[in-house]
C-alpha cells in the first residue's frame, strides 16, 4: 500500500474533505504516479454538483500530471522518474482503440465513468479500509497518489514544466482537437467558437495556427472575448439577440465554414448550426452532462449542414499533446495565459474560481516532494 492525501467528495452540496488515504500498488498493467498539479475542468463541476451518475463518496479530477513512481510488471515504455501527462482510459483493443480513435473506445463508460476498474475494484482506500470511487476518467487526480493504466499516459519532455501540461489531457485537447483533428480547417476558413472558457479559447488558439479567418469568438462575458481577441480571434460577439446575424455579417457567404460549440445548452448548439454557411459543420464539445433534449428544426439541416458530437478533441493522445506542447513552444498555442495556481488545500476556492469564470483554468498544486 502506498499513501497519499485525496480530495474526497461526498454527496452534492457537501464540503470537499482532504484526507488520507490509501492506495495499492499497481497491477501488471498500471503505473503509480506523483501527481504534481491537477486541472479543474468543468466536468468536474458537474460531478461535484451531482449531474453525472457516479458512485459516492468519490475522488475526481481528471487533468493531472506528475512523475511516474512505480511500474508494474507488464509495463514497459515508463519508468520511474518519468514525468507524464495522465489523460482518459481506453481498453487498447476495441475496433475504435485499435483505430487510433480512442476518445470512441467501446468501452469508455465502465473504464472511466464506473467508479473502478474494468473488474470493479478500486485502488483507493480510506484509512479504515472502505474503498472509494476512484478511476473518473481513469484517474481521479485530486490526490497526490494515482494508480492509473499505462495506457492512459504520455510522457512529457524532460523540459517543459510539469505542473502545467495537465489540462492538456483533457480540456485544452478538446478545443484544440475538435479544431485541428475535426474542423480541419483550410486557411481562410471562416470558425465561430461559442463560449469562450478554457475549451472555447483553446480552440480559437488552435484555428489561429491553423490560420483560419475570421475567427469569431462569441460569449456573454466581455472580458473572456477580450482574452479571446488577445489570442487570436479577430473578431467578439456578445452572446445576445442578433448574434447570429452578427456572425453571418462577419463572416459573409451565408456564414461560417465551422464552428466549435462549447457550452452545451440547446440555444448555443441551433446557434452553432445556423451560423454554418451551406456544407459547413458545427462541433459540439459542451454537453458533457449528456442529459437533456436538443431540438433542432429540420429546416436548419438543410444546405449540407453537418452536427457532429466531439469527444476528446478526437485526439490520439500519444500523438496530439506533444504536437500541443510543440505549438506551445512556438508561441502558438499559449495556454499558460489561462491558468492561475492554487495550493491543494484551496480546493474550494479553485472550484469557486472555476465556477464563478474568474479564472480560465485553475490548476491544484500539490505539496508531495
């Protein structure tokens, strides 16, 4: 057994407690990992507010990164000492995994939404003995401690800063995924991005080095598309009547090429639609929730529209953050600017900031040596 504290979340509306707990060792397949910082993400709001089915009480946290402390005996490619990303889990052999299209692994929801391993159990124990829900999204990285799956990590240059890249398991791939891996846009392409959080605004980094133009940003806060117009959109929409005819206006020629949809209310996604000029597609990357009904008049699918769900930015992930840290290197994709540090046991405030938009990414900074 291996030690550590860990965040631990009982039902919603509780107050987050940091305790110690407990953790195997890793398995044949598993890796130990020191987790250096961890992201907040806005999926986990939504677990910690209850509006995702998960077992409780429960550890979250799904944007980590560390060092890698123990391997276990089937492991090979990681050693001790390695700094590494953690990112989702993927069973490695389904039809979508072996296509490089892990984020549609066959098996994601029991790997990452189920409270345990893929046999049930969980690596995570409070000092009593009584497990916790532990694995979200195959981490649970607000703990110092993780025992995660091989598969779900890259490893990091020796380098870059560790205690920055963990969001890029997670929020700022799918922005910049759903752009570069799905969009694909040509120079020139006219993209909307509507919402401006830390998914939104990665995407409009990710347009702008891909060099599409204009790039609209829209939002209801005026200093997030400020943010935006600082890293590459050209131009700020308020979210508000007349949006849509202000994105047409900008962009001409019956609207957008594209458009990356980042909030997941049923308003944004029809906006993201009819914003597309005719055979444009919109990428929906906001309803992590996956409750409620979008209703789409038929009408709006004509002309060669296109809807599509996007996952993980459709990122491969040993392949996708690096090409992310490379673009960072340049100067291309500065998501550093969206972060702000918190102590681990600021935990509440971190998600207060989250919650409130004052910060962008808040990322937990552990204290483990």
């Amino acid at each position: 057994m291996f030690e550590a504290r860990a965040a631990i979340f009982g039902e919603a509306g509780e107050a987050i407690r940091i305790e110690p707990v407990r953790l195997e060792a890793p398995r044949a397949d598993e890796v130990l990992v020191r987790i250096v910082a961890t992201g907040i993400c806005h999926t986990d709001l939504l677990a910690r507010d209850g509006h995702l089915p998960y077992r409780r009480p429960a550890v979250f946290g799904h944007e980590g990164s560390g060092i890698v402390e123990a391997v276990g005996a089937a492991v090979t490619g990681f050693a001790p000492g390695d700094p590494v990303v953690v990112t989702y889990r993927s069973c490695g052999a389904c039809p979508n995994c072996l296509d490089a299209r892990s984020a549609y692994c066959e098996d994601k929801r029991r790997l990452n939404f189920s409270g345990g391993r893929a046999d049930g159990t969980s690596p995570v124990f409070r000092c009593d003995g009584t497990a916790l829900a532990a694995a979200f999204f195959g981490q649970s990285s607000f703990a110092e401690r993780v025992v995660v799956a091989a598969r779900a990590l890259v490893r990091l240059p020796s380098d870059v800063p560790v205690e920055l890249m963990g969001p890029l398991g997670c929020g700022f791939q799918t922005g910049a995924g759903a752009v570069l891996n799905v969009l694909k846009p040509a120079p020139g392409s006219a993209l909307a991005v509507i919402g401006a959080g830390a998914v939104g605004l990665a995407a409009v980094m990710a347009a702008k080095t891909a060099g599409a133009f204009p790039i609209v940003a829209v939002d209801r806060d005026a200093a997030r598309l400020d943010l935006a117009l600082e890293l590459g959109a050209s131009h700020a929409v308020m979210a508000e009547e007349g949006a849509l005819d202000q994105i047409r206006a900008i962009a001409g020629r019956g609207g957008v090429d594209g458009a990356v949809e980042c909030v997941g209310s049923a308003a944004t996604v029809r906006l993201a639609l009819e914003a597309l000029r005719m055979g444009g597609t919109a990428a929906v990357t906001g309803a992590a929730a996956g409750t409620g009904d979008i209703p789409i008049p038929a009408a709006t699918l004509l002309y060669g529209r296109t809807l599509r769900g996007v996952v993980q930015g459709d990122s491969n992930p040993p392949v996708f953050i690096p090409r992310l840290i490379d673009l960072w290197r340049q100067g291309r994709f500065p998501f550093d600017r969206l972060v702000r540090f918190f102590p681990f046991d600021e935990i509440e405030a971190a998600f207060a900031a989250a919650a409130s938009g004052k910060v962008v990414k808040p990322i937990l900074r552990m204290a483990v040596p």
